[in-house]
C-alpha cells in the first residue's frame, strides 16, 4: 500500500509500506477514505518534536472502513464506517474510565507510565504506525473506533477525529463560563476549533492573535476580535481592549514552533531575546533540517505561551493545547504563579469528546466544515505538506483521500 513514511527530520517520503495486519484480537484493519494533515505533523517534520523513528508512517487523522476484525472487536461490522481518533485508549483501565483517555495504561507499548499513544507519533509514544496510509492498523478498536452516522459526512467526520475534539477540549480546559472573555493563541485549524468552542461554551469576548490574513479573517468570520501580532502589540491591546484587566481566559493553540514578530511595535523587545530563543530552539530541536522555504521550526518557542500568560487577567486560567516536546523547559513559571493563575493542559481526550461532538454537527449546532479548505489527492501528499507548512494563504486544513489511489 501507498504511505507517507518519515525518513529523517525534514525527509518524509511517499513510497510502499507493507499492508497492516491484525496482530491481536482487539485489532482492527481499516481501510482509510479520509485523512489530514496536522501541525503536530509540522512538529515532527520539523524536528521540534524529536524522537520519530524513521520507517514509521505519519498521520493521526482519519475516517474510513473496517475492513477486518479480531475476535475481541464485538462492537462493529466489517462494512461499518468509522473516525478513527488520534489518541489509542483501551476503555477499561482506571484512566479510561475516568475520561483520561490520552493517559490510557495499556495503549502505549512503552509501558503505564509512557504517557500517550497517538498514531504516527515519536518512539516514546509507541511508535503505532500512522494514518496516512491507504490502510491502518487500530490497536484497541473495540474502544478508540467510534461509529460514523450515515448523515454524517466524511467532510464533517475528518474533523472529529483530531482537531475539533482538540479545541473543544482547550475551552473545557480554560474553564471557559458564560460571559468570560477569551484570548485564544494560534489561529490555525485547532485555534479555529477553540474559538468555535468557546462560542458553544457562551464565552463573552474571543480575541484571536496570529499573523496569517486568511486565518485572521477566519477567525473574525466567527466573530473573534483579531489582532495581527506583526502589526500590534497583542498584550497591549488585549489590556486596552479590556479595560486593562487581561482576559479571563487564555489559550495556547500555538506550540513550539511560535514565531516572534518581525514587524511592528512588539518587535524591538523581541529583537533583544533573539539569542535566548536560539538557546531554547537549541536545547529542544538539537536537530533540524530547513529545505528552502520548508521545515523551519519557529524562531521563538516560549513566546506563545508567556503572551498567553501575560495577557490573563490576575487569577485567570491558562489552558495549553498547543503541542511541546519533552525537552522543553522554557514555561514562565514565576509569571504565572505570582498572578494566582491556573494551567491546565494535555492531549486531547479524544474518544470522551467524539460522540457528543457528533450530536452538536448534526443537530447543527455547529458546522465545522468551513476550516476544511482543501482537498488534495493522496498522490500529492507531500506538495499538500509543504505548502501547509509554509502558511500559504487560505491553506488551513488539508483533508486527503488516500483509499480513492487504490484500482
Ligand atoms: N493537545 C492536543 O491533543 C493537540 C491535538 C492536535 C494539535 N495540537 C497542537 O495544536 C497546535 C496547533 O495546531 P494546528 O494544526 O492549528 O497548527 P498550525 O501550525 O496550522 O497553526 C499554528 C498557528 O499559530 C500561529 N502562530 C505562530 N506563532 C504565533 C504567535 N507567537 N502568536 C500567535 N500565533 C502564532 C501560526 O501563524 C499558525 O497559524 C500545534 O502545536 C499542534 O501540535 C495539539
Ligand atoms: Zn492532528
Ligand atoms: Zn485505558
């Protein structure tokens, strides 16, 4: 089968890879009709988030058809179409039960304490080999598959399986109530999805920061106050536009791969911590491998969550969903601690999140189709990744349709 396999940092291929299997009684083969294209992808290509071991198939997100079964899958039908969440969970461990999905005991082959098994992701996470694929191996399928409805589409259904559960998950986190004010960091696909949850969560005023025009607009369209870090300062003016109090909320929806402004009023300042966020890059990106305009990590990794920080009203609530590698250790504790704030922060539960996110799209409470904006064929896969990589306008969510290659 046709896969996309992670040689090196900055060296994805997409090449032959043999046909999964079921390797034990909860597994399931799935014939994959839909996947995507994530900026936790970028991370690993990128090598801000090190560890990938090369041969391991790429991708976290996908719906498609069960093709097999192993004997312990009572559950679902072969025929039955499914959305595949990123994170794996067994459904019977003390964590499961409770929720903690994304802390499952038995998921990550690494052991209880390995944290979370995702599809596609760095050794210490299994490796469990990825969903760009034109088919894939799901360990635990009789708790991680969640049935898709008929009346819902394969459009809707891709977002499910990582991203809308990511931002839905960041707003719970924020402890968003009604009426409280929210500034959500990162307004690619995952931010898109917190401002849309925070909106279901009666969240009062939403300002969205990033600098990509087409993701600004996005986020306006869903009536977010936008504020263009390159063109203000986003502390100075969330502050003013509160009445400088600072946001009752905030959430990090960027990562490690945060950039610095280059223009405007906050660039100065930033200037003369140049050498400190090379430091940081150093230390938690020993390697990276830049191709032209592709795979540059970002310049500044503390950045997003010290603003996120900073623009919080005293005793307000961090939630980070943006994604950090194990070797970082760049948080700005004393800042948080000494206004009284709340972190909170993780991998998305996903299977916990799914099936009432499914009732919200069809009960139409939501449409979340409007952050797809691409449909790429599998076969143009890796010029789909560069050009998500380099932000290019209008580019926010990539959806590919990998089973559609096969005769
Ligand atoms: N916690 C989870 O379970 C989970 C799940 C999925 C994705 N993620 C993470 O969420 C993050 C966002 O994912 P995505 O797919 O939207 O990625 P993305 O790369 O498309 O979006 C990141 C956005 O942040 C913006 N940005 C960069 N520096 C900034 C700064 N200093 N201030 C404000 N905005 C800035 C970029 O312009 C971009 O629009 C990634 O870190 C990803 O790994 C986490
Ligand atoms: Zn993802
Ligand atoms: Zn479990």
């Amino acid at each position: 089968m046709k896969a996309v396999v992670f040689h090196g940092v900055g060296d994805i291929r997409l090449e032959e890879a043999p046909d999964p299997q079921i390797g034990n009684p909860k597994d399931a083969v799935v014939l994959i009709t839909a996947s995507a294209i994530c900026g936790t992808d970028l991370h690993l290509v990128r090598g801000t988030v090190p560890g990938m071991k090369p041969g391991t198939i790429l991708g976290h997100e996908a719906v498609g058809i069960i093709e097999e079964l192993g004997d312990d899958v009572r559950n679902f039908s072969v025929g039955d179409r499914v959305i595949i969440p990123s994170t794996i969970s067994c459904g019977y461990c003390s964590y499961c039960r409770a929720g903690y999905t994304a802390q499952c005991d038995h998921a990550n082959p690494n052991g209880p304490r390995a944290g979370t098994s995702f599809f596609g992701g760095p050794a210490e996470t299994g490796p469990v080999q990825g969903l760009q694929a034109e088919r894939a191996r799901i360990p635990f399928a009789n708790s991680t598959l969640v049935l898709a409805p008929e009346d819902l589409t394969d459009d809707e259904a891709i977002l499910l399986s990582d991203i809308f559960p990511t931002g839905y998950f960041g707003a719970r986190l924020a402890e968003i109530k009604p009426g409280n004010t929210v500034a959500v960091f990162g307004c690619g696909p995952v931010g898109q999805f917190a401002i849309a949850s925070a909106r279901l969560m009666d969240a009062g005023m939403i300002f969205a920061v990033d600098t990509i025009a087409s993701r600004l607009e996005m986020a306006r369209a869903q009536g977010a106050s936008v504020i263009d870090y390159n063109q203000e300062d986003p502390i100075e003016t969330i502050l003013q536009l509160t009445g400088g109090i600072g946001v009752d909320r905030a959430i990090d929806a960027v990562g490690v791969d945060a950039s610095q402004p280059h223009d405007g009023p906050a660039a100065p300042q930033f200037k003369q911590m140049e050498k400190q966020f090379q430091e940081e890059l150093r230390q938690i990106a020993p390697q990276s491998r830049p191709d032209g305009d592709n795979w540059h990590p970002g310049d500044a990794p503390s950045i997003a969550s010290t603003w996120a920080v900073e623009a919080l009203a005293k005793g307000g609530t961090l939630s980070v969903i943006g994604v950090y590698p194990a070797t970082d250790r760049f948080f700005p504790i004393g800042k948080a601690m000494n206004k009284n704030l709340t972190v909170k922060m993780g991998n998305c539960n996903h299977r916990k999140y799914i099936p009432k996110l499914i009732d919200l799209i069809l009960t139409g409470a939501i449409d979340p189709t409007e952050v797809l904006t691409q449909h790429e064929s599998f076969n143009a896969v890796l010029d789909a990744y560069k050009a998500f990589d380099k932000r290019e306008p209008g580019w926010i969510k990539v959806m590919l349709e990998p089973a559609a290659m096969i005769e």
